[in-house]
C-alpha cells in the first residue's frame, strides 16, 4: 500500500510540474512575450562588440 502511495504521489507530482509549466509556455506563445527588435541600444552590446563595430 505504501509503494501505490508513492507511486500514485509521483505521478500527480509530475503531472503538477507539467501543468504549471504548461502555463507560461502559453502566455509566452498567445501574448507575444518575445521582444520585438526596437531602436534602443542593448545596454550590454558593448561585450559582444569585438572589432569596434556598431551593430545598430
């Protein structure tokens, strides 16, 4: 009885975590979460700025 437990405790375990993490893959897809390329300067573009070259 104490095995059923823990295997049934385990899955609704699982089953937790992929439901809560279903959520924010979903307002990332519906909302629009990803960043659209703006004007403003990338505050850290200067570590990636290798040869002296402004990328924009």
């Amino acid at each position: 009885m104490v095995i059923l437990t823990g295997i049934m405790s385990l899955i609704f375990l699982c089953g937790t975590i992929i439901i809560l993490s279903s959520f924010p893959i979903a307002l990332h897809e519906s909302k629009g979460f990803i960043r659209k390329k703006s004007d403003r300067k990338d505050p850290f573009s200067y570590l990636f700025d290798v040869y002296g070259k402004s990328n924009g």
